[in-house]
C-alpha cells in the first residue's frame, strides 16, 4: 500500500510525493522527525511535514552550498558547520584534502541519529576523524566561542520560522563575521529566489549588514518548493569568481552537479532579483 | 471556496496548487482545455491536466525559449514558432525589431481562442501585424512547407506523449533543418534534465542526428515538476555563446529574468548531465 504525503507551501501550494514505507518517525524536542522511502527521490527527511532532502537530489544542495566557498577561500583547514544533521554538507566539506578540521553543530541530535542509522548514502563521513559534532544552538555556539578563527562557516539551517530564525539575523552574521579569519568566508542557505524572494531579499540585507561583499547565487534543488534555492556567499574581501582551480578540478571529479562552469553560472543573477537587489 | 488543482508526474509526485476559480474549460478535439486562478501564480493554463504556463511564472519560460536564439542568430527577419498557443513566445520573438515576420503553426483553435480571451497578460502581441497564425498540425505543415527558409525555428510543445510525439522525433528535426537558412538556428523545449532526463536525452540524440551543433541550455520553469526545466540550441554553424551585444542588450531591459550572464550561465551543464551526454 502506497501513501501521499504533502508538503504545504504557505497554503498556496502542496508537493506530494507517492511514499512507499515510513522508515522513521518520531517527536524530538524541537519537531517531529520524518524518513520515508518515496518513489520519485528513493529516502525522504522531512522536519516538521517540510522536506529537508533527498537521497536522489542531495547532491545539488550539498554540493553548492559547500563547494562554492571551499574552492575560493585561500585557507580551509578550519571549516564550521551549523545545521546540516543529514551529515551531506559535511561530507563535502571533508572531500577537501585541505580541511584539517570540522566543528558540526546542530542543535537536534533525534535527527542526527536518524540519519546516521537511516540515511548512510547522505551522510558519508560522520566516522572522519576531523570532524566534531556537538549538539547544541549554533546561535549560542557562535556567540560564546573563542577559539581559533575559522576560515570558512557553512549555515545550513531550515527554513527562517520558530526557533531557526536567529540563524537569518544580524545579529548571528556579525558573531560569524568576528570568527571568521580575515579571509573568510560564510555562506548561508537563503530560501527560494521565486517563490520565497521575501525571506531571500531579508537575508541578503541583513548579510549587508555585517559583510562587505555579499553574492546571493542559485540552483536547482528539485524537492524545495518550485525546485530552485538561493545561497549567500559572504566576506570582506573575496572574489566568488576567482576560483583556486587546482582544488576544484579534483573536487569536482567526486560532483554529481558542481563543477567550475556551474560554479561561475550559479552567481549570474536574473533581472527580476537584481532589480530588488539594487532597489533595496 | 477554493480547491486543489494536482498534476500528477508519472505516478510519483504531485504539484497541487489552490484554486480560486475556474475561468475557462473545454474539450477540444485535441486535449482538455481549463484556465483557472490560483494564489501562487495566477492564472494557470493546463492541458490534460498538466501545467502549461501561468501568469506568475511564464517570463521564465517564455524569454529563455526566444532569446538565446534571437540574439545570436546573425538574420532574424523569419521566425516559425510551432505550438506556444498560449502566445507568450511569439510575445517574445516579436520584441525584437528586426524581426519581420513569425508564422506561428498551432494545432489546436480552442487553445489560442482561451488564451487571447483569458490570459491576455501573456499573448500581448496577437495583433502584431507581423504575426501570421495558422491552426494546423505542425509536423504537417513543416513537411510540405515551400516558401522562403526560416531564420529562427522555435518548438513550444507540450510532453512528447500522445500525438505530440512527432515533434520530438529526429524525421521532424531533418524538416525543419531543411527549412532553416544556412546560418539559421532551431529551439526546442526538451523537458526536467532532473525528473525527465531520459526525455531530455533522447531529444538531443535525435536533434544529433539532424543538426552539427546540439547545445543544451537550462532554466527554472516553476510550475514545471521540480522547477527545472531543459531546452536545445541546434544549428549547423552557431556558437550560441556569441552573442550579438546590440541586440541583447535592447532586448533585455524588458526582460524579467533572460540578460546576458543568464544567457552564458545556462548553457552550463551540471556533471551528472555532462556524463550522460558524452556517453551516448
């Protein structure tokens, strides 16, 4: 027997997807978790009835939102994670031979734990010896640390409602800016640019606030409501263009979507966002 | 009352959109016609109860389909758009002030009937005095056509299922690149290179078969299922990354998504799709 389950989008729009067996399924203190096996993407993790990811499109939200900074940044030996429970974002991170050290925080460990039994073809690297999980509020994480800087910080965060929205706030990206080495550079998940470009215009400003140069830039990410995602990259003084291509060309041999051409083309923006842009 | 509207994609997904009200609802010889209001996008068109285009999202669509071609065809005073019965890429062509004359070939009367009556905010140029409109089968007219070549070729048809099928076959491709000037240029929508990619790839293999140079392109379309949609740029000589900058850049002040690092940007193909291609 097969089932549909619904994602709702701000009560205008629902994606069902044709749901074969629930893998998991439980009420963590933050929400409720969800892995079931569906059709059209193979595993499905869904927080609070909105899809997270996928095991058949992962790859493209992963590899974006990581590779982007990491094959631009001159130094990335020390990288922070925020969010990203399913592991894909660290996993990206850690194909960089170059990475030393990875702190992953996230503040659900009912979702790391599902993940890390339930969806092993995501999260690949959780037993790297370089990476440190901790399970704790990345907003309170980054405002009380005062460790060594870091060189690249990845928000890979839910959408901005409840108890995620310090991570979209000034505030947080001003913590960020201080930890960060010199040559940094953030980059944060930034909603859909066509149907939620409110939430990705706030996000934007508010990253204008605590950085010098600010590129949003886009991909597809097929189970997001109408299938296309933004991210910010963010830093005082990089070039997102200006690619290290001895550090990409290897990394993107190991890509199912990044490589340099879709690295360059993801920052050309639409006229419709650059008009906002430019009007704010 | 408003209620849910579902396209259904192969069994395994869903797009529901709420419906306001139904505007318009026919069967035609062809396919069932309906026009309905949505909260998301507006006025939706859809054929068989699949989503053609809608008043929120069709610039998307519409301008990516017309201008990669239209600004780097050398000659664009010929233009045949087969299908598009919405009107929005005959809107597009015709933006352009070289262009002389489109013939436009759809095969079904109620379609163009409903949209000039209904969604008037797409078809805005029906009276364009350059525009000829004939409600025929396209294959057909493509095969016995005898007049002056085309300069421009632009194939805005539905899914190739059903009758049609023959627009996505390489017989009909070997046509109308017989019809096609020397230096002339065919697009052709070619379905999700995420969720229909078998579609996508057999287009270009047959398009292979018929043209010298096959390039594909990508663009989000976000009511299509996943958001993401393929197109291809086939022609015996062009480079599609030359683009004429006169052109385009008159052309893209009144674009709503389509400029000239959009232009560059989508002709970027992910690895995954890069893989495919090149071991066909």
């Amino acid at each position: 027997m097969s089932l549909w389950y619904y994602e709702i989008f701000e009560n205008k729009s629902r994606l069902g997807l044709k749901v074969n067996k629930t893998v998991f399924q439980a009420k963590s203190e933050f929400q409720t978790v969800e892995i079931f096996e569906t059709d059209l993407f193979g595993k499905v993790l869904a927080l609070d009835s909105t899809y997270q990811t996928s095991v058949g499109d992962e790859f493209y939200y992963h590899e974006m939102i990581v590779h982007p900074a990491l094959t631009t940044a001159p130094q990335i030996r020390r990288v922070l994670v925020i969010g990203g429970g399913d592991g894909g974002s660290v996993r990206e991170v850690l194909r960089h031979q170059e990475v030393n050290h990875v702190t992953m925080v996230e503040i659900d460990a009912v979702v790391v734990d599902a993940c890390k039994k339930h969806l092993p073809e995501i999260g690949q690297a959780w037993s790297d010896p370089r990476l440190e999980l901790l399970i704790q509020d990345g907003v309170a994480f980054i405002e009380k640390y005062n460790g060594g800087p870091f060189d690249v910080i990845i928000i890979d965060g839910p959408d901005p409602v409840g108890p995620a929205k310090g991570l979209f706030k000034y505030e947080f990206y001003r913590d960020c800016c201080e930890k960060l080495s010199p040559q940094g550079v953030l980059v944060v998940q930034s909603e859909s640019p066509h149907v939620s470009s409110e939430s990705f215009i706030d996000i934007v400003s508010e990253l204008k606030k605590a950085f010098r140069a600010v590129h949003p830039y886009l991909g597809p990410v097929p189970i997001y409501p109408c299938g296309g995602w933004s991210y910010v990259y963010a830093s005082n003084q990089l070039n997102p263009l200006k690619i290290i291509d001895q550090r990409a060309e290897r990394i993107e041999k190991a890509c199912r979507y990044y490589n340099r051409d879709i690295h360059r083309a993801a920052f050309a923006l639409p006229n419709n966002l650059k008009r906002i842009l430019n009007s704010k």
